[in-house]
C-alpha cells in the first residue's frame, strides 16, 4: 500500500507518476499470462443459443451440476429449445426463456408459486450444492458477506468447510434452472441468466449449471416484462429462440479458454482489480467475488 501513496498524490496534482510506481494494468497483465495459464473450454460444454436478439454463449458446469447438465444436453440435441421463447426480462436480477411448450401449451407466463404446479417425469436431484472432496478451491482473500468465497477450477464458488459441501455462487451471467416450488427442482426447459447485482441469496436454492461468456449484451437489453417479476404478458413480447445447439455438434465452431484460477497470472490479475490505478486515486485494496468475473477468451 506504501506505493499508492505517493502515486496517488502525483494523479490528484496533475502530474504523471515515474514508471517505478505504474502497475500493471488487469489487461496488460492477461496479455503476458503464459498459455500454459489458460484453460480449454470442452467444446461439448458450450451451448450456444441463436434468437432474435443474437447469440449467446453458454459454458455449462458438469462437475456441480451433472445429472441437469446432461438432461439439458438432451434437450439441446432433441431440439427442444428451438422455437423457444425468452418469457421474462426482470431489470436488474434475469433473463429468463424456454424450450417451445407442448402442442396446445403456452409458454411460462407466471411466477413458481402461483402458476400450476408440474409434476415431472423424472424428477432430477436438488443439485444446489456438492461435496467438496477432490476440489481444489482457492480461497478470495477478501471478506465475502454470504460464506466462505473463492474459486473452484475457473469458477466463482463459495464453501461451508463444516459441512463439506461447496456450490457455484450466483453472480451477473451465471445461469440457472428454473423450476416451481420445493420440492421441484426443474428438468432443465427453463434457463435464466442474472443481469444484474449478484442475487446471492439465491445459492444454493437453485440449481446452477454455468455461466454465460457471450453474448448476453444484446439479451441483458432487451425490454422488460411488464407482469410480475418482468415475465412478458403476451406472445408479441417474446423473444424467439431461432436454434440451440452444442459447439461440439457445430464443425468450424470457435475454441473458447478460461483463465487457471489456481496459476500466478490469476492472483496477479485479482490483486489488478483489487488495486486499480490511473484513473483511481483511492485504491479499494478489496473486490468482490462477482466484480472478478473469471477471464475468458476465444481462441481459433
């Protein structure tokens, strides 16, 4: 903290600070990460949603999430979420959408408690948290509000050491499954994405399967429901979903990598975020957990 002193003072009077005091930046320091720093994404883990507003692409999490991981690639490849639609836009919290109803059925147009309740075929586990045994997690070195926070193999995640357990953490693009109320866990039909402040709250009382990497921009702006929890009131204000498909089943399809929360460059880029400078002339010294959205990058 000594060096941000003076570098501090030199920005508030005007002056530009002597190259011994520039740190740097979160990008500089992501240009110079080593490749053997950055992780391949399994192109059999990446959904790739094509609507009216554009393309998202989704990273999903097999390791915390298995059996809605798996029964949302059978939908993907069953072609369930073609023609689907976005049923809800909420400002500041989702993005929500469907695979297409079945025939005579409308989309979800309601909040879990107080639409009719599904009962479903094969009900899948609560998979809202999972043992942490064999998971290499690495602890925020910063005070987190809701539990003990860090990182698990690129991912945000939060732990209760006590009980054994560990679970990803709710936190802008994750993305989760819809369901109605306990003791329904969803089947994967229904997504959402956060687009707004982190609704932590929600850990570990939703099923989480992953993260969005692109693309949610054009989808966070789209207009907002005008019923309860910004669910659309009618058809004219979806959005259609024109093909979902998995990147592993579309040849040509861009490689995607993540950054090793676990390398030296991943610390070096936390304590950048943490600590920043040029602009900044009072340095947080803290950060967090969802304001250190793991690094991504497309790669060919």
């Amino acid at each position: 903290m000594k060096k941000l002193l003076p570098l501090a003072a030199l920005v508030l009077m005007g002056q530009a600070p002597p190259p011994s005091l520039v740190t740097p930046t979160s990008d500089e320091i992501l240009a110079k990460a080593p490749a053997a720093h950055w992780i391949a994404i399994n192109p059999d883990d990446l959904m790739v949603m094509d609507s009216a507003a554009g393309r998202m692409v989704i990273q999903l999490a097999p390791d915390f999430a298995p059996a809605h991981v798996a029964a949302i690639k059978a939908l993907v490849r069953a072609g369930r979420f073609d023609d689907g639609r976005i049923v809800r836009v909420q400002d500041n919290y989702v993005v929500q959408w469907a695979a297409k109803p079945g025939a005579g059925q409308e989309p979800v147009s309601q909040p879990p408690d107080v639409r009719e309740q599904r009962v479903r075929a094969s009900p899948l586990p609560a998979e809202y948290e999972r043992p942490i045994k064999g998971l290499s997690f690495k602890r925020l070195p910063f005070a987190d509000a809701y539990a003990k926070a860090g990182f698990v193999a690129g991912w945000p995640a939060a732990r209760d050491r006590k009980a054994g357990t560990v679970w990803l953490t709710h936190c802008y693009a994750t993305v989760g499954v819809g369901r109605d109320m306990p003791p329904d866990t969803g089947d994967g039909s229904e997504l959402y994405t956060v687009i707004g402040h982190g609704p932590r709250h929600l850990d570990r009382n939703i099923t989480n399967v992953g993260r969005v990497i692109a693309g949610i921009e054009p989808h966070a702006a789209l207009p907002r429901g005008t019923e309860a929890l910004g669910f659309y009131k009618d058809e004219a204000a979806r959005t259609r979903i024109t093909q979902v498909r998995m990147a592993s089943d579309m040849p040509g399809f861009a490689r995607w990598q993540m950054l090793d929360t676990d390398s030296r460059t991943f610390a070096d880029w936390m304590g950048s975020r943490a600590n920043r400078t040029g602009f900044f002339v009072r340095p947080a010294g803290a950060a967090d957990l969802c304001n250190l959205r793991v690094p991504v990058r497309e790669t060919r």
